[in-house]
C-alpha cells in the first residue's frame, strides 16, 4: 500500500471534524472538487476524494498524531459534476 505525508488545509465543522479543502502534493496543489465517501476509525478518518485535477485520492487524517496522508491515487478520467466545497465555484 502507497503512503506519503502530505500538507492539507483542512476545515473543522461545529463539531470539530476536519476535512480537506485542498492537499500538497511536493510543489503541486490541488483543490478537493468533492469528498465522494468517507470512513472513521478509532483514532482515523479515510476522506475518498475527487481534486480539481479529475483524479481519485483516498486521504487519511491521523486524530492521534494531527498528520494527513495519502494512501491511494487513481489517474481519473471523471465525467460527473464536480462541486467544489467551502465556497469554491460549482462546475459541471
């Protein structure tokens, strides 16, 4: 399995659950378009996610050790709409 820390900037709702707006990937980043599924653990949250670049990733957040990282990558070739979160433009 593939894993590399990443910078993400997050936004943490009223209920203080982060999730990603947009994540480095070295010099590269990439905005979320939309999250398409998300999944918790006891100390973990997996974030699937669509970025601007139509290209699948499965994020991680690590509560314990406040980290991100990338665990999945699929190169996409997404036809659906995107929505863009926390103010971003809807495109389709």
């Amino acid at each position: 399995m593939m894993s590399a820390k990443i910078t993400v900037v997050g936004y943490a709702g009223y209920q203080g659950e982060e999730r990603p707006l947009s994540f480095s990937l070295g010099k590269k980043k990439l905005r979320v378009a939309t999250i398409l599924d998300q999944w918790y653990g006891p100390d973990y949250t997996y974030f699937k996610v669509l970025a601007e670049d139509a290209n699948t990733y499965i994020v991680c957040y690590q509560r314990t050790d406040d980290e991100w990282e990338l665990v999945y990558f699929k190169a996409g070739d997404y036809t659906g709409e995107k929505f863009f979160t926390a103010g971003g433009d809807a495109t389709s």
